[in-house]
C-alpha cells in the first residue's frame, strides 16, 4: 500500500492506496464520490472524466498512487452549498441528458473547457466534448447546453 | 479493476535505469493511456511499473541553439500549445492535436506514443519528416538515435529493456519551410488512423514526406520525394503520390482492407503535399 495525500473537491484527504487501482476506484470505492462511472476502462467514452490539476482527465487512466498532491475536481464538487453549478443548470435547462450515464463526464468535460476558454464557439464546444460518448442525446442539446452556461456565465 | 503490480517513482534517470534492471515484466510509465489500458485488456501482466514523471528534464519544452527539445513525457495538449512548435514544427502540433481526445492528451506523452512503435502513432510520421533525433539514457549513458533508424516493427524500438527515452531534438532547419499531417479515420476525433501522411516542403525545393499505418513502423517515401525535388507542380504532385503508394506495403485490418490504404496514400499524399506547399 502506498499512502497519498490530495486535494477533494477542495478537501484534503489521506489514504492508503494499491498501486495497481486507480483514481476511478478510490473515487468511487474509498471516497464514495459515485459520480464518475467507469464506461470502457480505456479512455474512449469519457464518463469518468474528473478534473485533475485544472484539466479534465479519465479517471480511468490514472493509476491511484500518481494523485499524491494533486487537485481532484468531480462533479460532486460542483454544486456550492445548495446551489448547482451554471453548467449543471444549463443541462436541466436544456434537457441535455436521458439516462444521465454520460452526464458527470461531460460536464465535467464542459467545466474544464468553460476554466480553459470562458467563450467557446460551438466547434470548440463539439472539440472539447469529442472525448464523452452519449448513446441518448445526439448531443445537440448536450452543446447548447454548454454555449448557454457560457452565455449565462457571460451576464 | 487491474491485476496487481508495485508502482515505483523514479526520481532521477540512474534511478529509472536501475528499477527496469532489463527485466522485461517491469514497464515504465509516462502518461500510461496505452499502459494501463493493456494491463487492463490482461496483455501485460507486470510486476513493477515505472512512473517516470517526476525526472529532470523529462517534461516540457525548450529551445536551445541547436534545436527544440522535447522531454519524453511532454504531453500532446503541452505540445499543441507550444508557440515554437505553432511556428516552426506544426506538423508535430498537428499530430499530437490528432491523437485521442482532449482528456487523453492532457495524459499521453510523445515518448509514450512513439515507444509503444504502433505504426499508425500520430507524432512519427512528424518526427521522420523533421528528422528528429531521439535522446535515450541506459546503463552506458545518453545515446542518439536518428527518428528515422529508431522504429524496428510493430511495437518494437531499438531500445533495450534497460533504457528509456529521456528527450527528442528537433533540430532546427534552414530556411522556410510549410508543413501538414493528413490522419483519416473513421471518425473525426477519439480513434486510430487508418492511414496518416506528413509532407514537410522547403523554399529551396527540398521535400519530405512520412507515411503512417501502412508499414510495419512509419516510414519516410524517399522515392517519392526524389521526384519531387525541384519540381513541385499539381502534376508531378500526382506522380509522386502514385510512387509513395508502390513505396508501402499495408496490412489487412478491422479498419480497413490492404487495398483501400494503397488509395488512401495516394490520395492523402497528393493532398499532404498541396497542403504544405500551401502553408509555406
């Protein structure tokens, strides 16, 4: 076991980690932060997209021991005591997800793009999503929902 | 979940050397987007890996009097976004812009891309075509390996299990020059070239062109670029793109026939060259 000290949704926290799991699994296994779902394990569908350090990574391709220091963002972290976050707002307004499996990931991916590039085009909004599968959506209400938190963001 | 191995940091260079000892279940890591996947898939089994992150020198980006240097564990996003390698190297930044997804290239390294030796990794052909010279450190000390002697077949590099990459130099070139990297895909983002052709053209009519995907490593079409030194008009353009595709020898796979790649280097050729000559 391998002992890691990092920062939660602005939380420290110390565990005692494997080496061979991974920033998925003490997410979801130590820390109970469900929000990020593993999909493909492989870095193709993005719905455990967290933010690591201000970019957004698959939390399934990080190995546990590699987030001593660093700053995890998941969607749990989002919302500011009652209040959710403008771009989880802007999904619930724009109707931008059905199941909801892909949802954590994308807005996750949406947040980092919002961080990056407060004013994104709708191509760099497809660009930045290109990584968060949905089999529900079609995504155009997942892009409008983005360039609508941007807008609102904006005001 | 993976199956169980040690994760070791290495902190200096004799210290990553030592960990490999050259034992082949011990695997280092950069980014280990390709990595943990495998081990994930049950295609390796190791029992150790290497993070070789933390090393001096080994990430980011600097420009010296002979050169770039790129450390090996320099990600895709850290190069798309370097403004020297926006203005002089751009086939480089148009080919780590080409790898994965944005999540992806916050992780994958360019050492890590082109040690795994997949013949359709997106930086190679950029590499051959600037002729980069790869930096290793092992038992013996630094050595350099021209990009062009550095891919041995599928997977295989002519590093032995006891080194690593720690930088590529780009090295500087004379004059102007215009460059494109032409990937086809199935899809337009987050998935592997079915065919990937770098052209890089000078003002003193020198040419260079690298094909990806349809050889057992990347490869440069030095026939092709032989016709087209000195000459580069849309029909010799043409030409040269029907010798590249007698100068590859693609495979069968569940991207795409033998056949369909042979057109597709012709095609993606022509295009790569006008493109080149385009941005000069």
């Amino acid at each position: 076991m391998i002992s890691v000290r990092f920062k939660v949704n602005n939380e420290w926290v110390e565990l005692l980690v494997h080496p061979h799991h991974r920033l998925i699994d003490i997410l979801r296994e130590e820390l109970d932060l469900t929000g990020a779902k593993e999909g493909c394990g492989g870095g193709e569908c993005g719905s455990c997209t967290v933010i690591m350090n201000g970019q957004p990574v698959n939390a399934c391709l990080v190995l546990a021991p590699e987030v001593d220091g660093a700053e995890i963002l998941t969607v749990e972290g989002l919302s500011k005591d009652e209040e959710l976050d403008i771009v989880q707002e802007a999904f619930i307004d724009e109707g931008a997800l059905q199941c909801g499996y892909c949802t954590p990931g994308m807005i996750m991916s949406a947040k980092a793009l919002l961080m990056r590039n407060p004013n994104p085009t709708r191509e760099e909004v497809i660009e930045a999503i290109s990584g968060n599968l949905c089999r529900c959506t079609g995504y155009i209400r997942i892009v409008n929902a983005v360039l609508k938190a941007a807008q609102k963001a904006r005001v | 979940m993976l199956t169980p191995f040690e994760y070791v940091k290495a902190r200096t260079l004799d210290e990553a050397v030592m960990l490999l000892s050259g034992d082949d279940r011990v695997k280092v890591m950069a980014g280990g987007t390709d990595l943990i996947v495998r081990i994930k898939d049950r295609l390796l089994e190791p029992k150790r890996v290497v993070d070789i992150k933390g090393i001096d020198g080994i990430s980011g980006i600097t420009a010296r009097e002979d050169g770039v240097y790129i450390g090996a564990a320099t990600t895709m996003n850290e190069i798309v976004r370097n403004k020297v390698i926006i203005e002089k190297f751009r086939v480089l930044g148009e080919g780590a812009h080409a790898l994965g997804s944005y999540q992806i290239r916050n992780r994958a390294t360019i050492g890590g891309n082109v040690c795994n030796a997949s013949p359709l990794a997106d930086t190679a052909p950029a590499l051959l075509v600037y002729e980069a010279v790869m930096i290793a450190y092992g038992p013996e000390g630094f050595r350099e390996i021209p990009a062009t002697e550095f891919f041995v077949g599928p997977g295989k590099t002519v590093l032995k299990s006891n080194e690593i990459l720690y930088q590529i130099k780009l090295p500087y070139y004379q004059g102007k020059a215009g460059g494109s990297y032409i990937k086809f895909a199935r899809t337009k983002a987050v998935d592997l070239a079915i065919v990937g052709v770098a052209a890089l053209v000078f003002d003193n009519d020198d040419v260079r062109i690298a094909l990806g995907a349809v050889a057992p490593t990347p490869i440069r079409a030095r026939k092709a670029e032989q016709f087209l030194r000195g000459k580069k008009f849309d029909q010799t353009i043409r030409e040269a793109a029907r010798i590249a595709r007698e100068e590859c020898s693609p495979i069968d796979d569940i991207r795409a026939s033998k056949e369909y790649r042979l057109d597709l280097v012709e095609t993606l050729t022509y295009r790569a060259v006008k493109q080149a000559l385009a941005n000069l």
